[in-house]
C-alpha cells in the first residue's frame, strides 16, 4: 500500500471548533471561545500529513468565509484539499467545545458537512489511497451516510485498508439502533478501529467490559480494535484472538484534550502502514498524542514519525 499516492484519505467533517479559553466543567461555564478548525477526520488527515505523509481530504463545508478558513487552515500542512467541496445550500458546521483535562463537553452544529455525494469520492480517488478513513459523523445523517458506505464497498474492492473512528454521541447520532446497524455494515468489510472509553459507554449507553467490545466489534468484522483508556493507555486486539497489546500513558500537563484521540491514531496509523507490530503502533499513537496535548490546538510543527517508534 505504501506505493500508492495518498497514505491515507479521511472522509467526513471539516468544521470550526469554538474551544473555551479557560478550563471548566461545561460549556455554560466558558465565557470566551476561541477559534480553531476541527472535524475528526481532517485532524487525522493533517496530523498524518504532520508525519511526512501525503494525505487528502473529502470533505463538505459551507461556500463562506468559514469554509474558506477551514480550507486553508488544512491547505498549511501539506494535505491534498482538491476534493474539498464548497456548498452553496448551507453554511459550514461548527461545534462549541468545552476546554477541560478530560472529555470535553461539546454542542454540534450540523450543516455542511453532512452533504456529500458518491460522486464526490471516485473510483480513481480510492485506487491512489492505501487508507480510507471515516467517523461516525458522516454515518450519522444523509446524505453522508449512505455516501460513505457506497464508497467503503468500492474501497474494499481497491484494496484499501478501512479504518473509522468510532466518535459517538447521542447529540451527533440520536438514533444508537441505526448506529449499531450502519457501524457494523462499515465493519463488515474489514475495517479497523479505533474507540475511547467514554465513546463506548455513549455507543453501548452503559459501561461494558473490554472483552465484550473487542468480542462484538470482532464478531462484526472487525480486524483490529483499538481502545484508548485516557490516563490508563491503550489495549490493542487483533483479531487472530491474541492476548490485547497494553500501553501505558506518559504522565503530561494537559494544555488541551481536543483532538488527542486522532493525534493518537495518526500515531498509530503511520507506524501501521510502516509494518510495526502492534505494540510499536501504539507507542507511536502515545507519542503523538502527547504532543497534542501539550499543544493549543492543531499540533503545529512536522514530526519526526521515526521518533514516535521510541519507548
């Protein structure tokens, strides 16, 4: 896979995250947001890009000075923004997020980012890509949804690696049995994935054991699952029925959480496609999210991916 064009493309929302400026429980506590772009997907895209990667984009945001923003904020690191598409219909998303050590508490406001097209993700688009990546945001509305999962049967059939990110909230996807439903079809082909504590209790609506998710996400097709657990590390589970791989965190001064858990997976996706074993993959998702933490907003600076693969 490491011939083709793209390392990886990332489909799904590119928004503006409003973060609160000071550290507290909730957004009705915050006084003063600041402005940064957001959207899962595109943070992994520009992380990966962070690592010496070439990544693109597919994405919808609003034709407005917003949309424009958030292209060009992404267009900085060096990731393909071409199929980036400009909406005349309705203006670019946007989320108010809560600044915090932990889970952030969040508001979605969902517009743009949910129009996308099976016209907008080509065949030739998914032949150039060795990863097609995705959230459980474009899954959650149409016509994104169906979108998504028209391309992923195509991607399966290009060879591609599929890997999602399981970033569920009920404020995102109301419906938790048609999230179950569509997550596992997206699983069915294979996929890889990646899930934190908090979203499998959303996702399940109550706390679960570890086995049982990696038995279900397994059962539904599932390859390998990655279970981030905050403070505590992450256990890794392939699906060969091997012990899960355990790695502790590093004990940091948070400065923000927001999109921690892509940096990790931008970690663990490069040394992936690098074929480092497992344990390696997540000492490189460690490492870069620990450079997202320690860093307001986007991680700014390109890394070294070879300096990820350290203890």
């Amino acid at each position: 896979m490491n011939d083709r064009k793209y390392a990886l493309l990332a489909v799904g929302e590119l928004l503006a995250d409003f973060i609160g400026t000071e550290i507290t429980e909730n957004i009705g506590t915050t006084n003063i947001f600041e402005r940064f772009q957001g959207g899962s997907p595109a943070n992994l895209a520009y992380n990966m890009s962070r690592l010496g990667a070439k990544t693109a984009v597919v994405s919808c945001v609003g034709n407005d000075n917003l949309g424009k923003f958030l292209v060009s904020e992404v267009s900085k690191s060096g990731l393909e923004t071409r199929h980036i598409i400009f909406s005349d219909e309705v203006p670019s998303s946007l989320v108010l997020v809560s600044r915090t050590t932990g889970t952030p508490d969040f508001i979605p406001y969902r517009m743009a980012d949910r129009m996308l097209y099976p016209h907008h993700i080509p065949d030739e688009l998914l032949s150039q890509s060795a990863i097609f990546h995705t959230t459980c945001w474009p899954l959650s509305m149409q016509p994104s949804q169906n979108t998504v999962l028209d391309a992923a049967a195509r991607a399966k059939k290009a060879g591609c690696l599929l890997s999602a990110d399981l970033n569920y909230a009920e404020k995102v996807w109301p419906d938790r049995a048609e999230a179950h439903k569509v997550i596992k079809q997206y699983l069915s082909y294979g996929a890889i994935i990646k899930l934190s504590e908090d979203d499998a209790e959303r996702f399940y609506g109550e706390k679960v054991s570890t086995d049982r998710i990696f038995e279900d996400f397994h059962d539904w097709g599932a390859t390998l699952v990655c279970l981030t657990l905050g403070s505590k590390g992450s256990l890794v589970s392939a699906s060969g029925g091997e012990t899960p791989v355990r790695t502790p965190a590093k004990p940091l001064q948070v400065v923000d959480a927001t999109g921690a858990g892509d940096s990790y997976w931008s970690g663990f996706l490069m040394a992936y496609i690098d074929h480092q074993n497992l344990e390696t993959c997540a000492v490189a998702g460690a490492n870069m999210a620990a450079i997202k933490l320690c860093t307001l907003g986007p991680v700014k600076d390109a890394v070294d991916k070879k300096l990820l693969y350290v203890k």
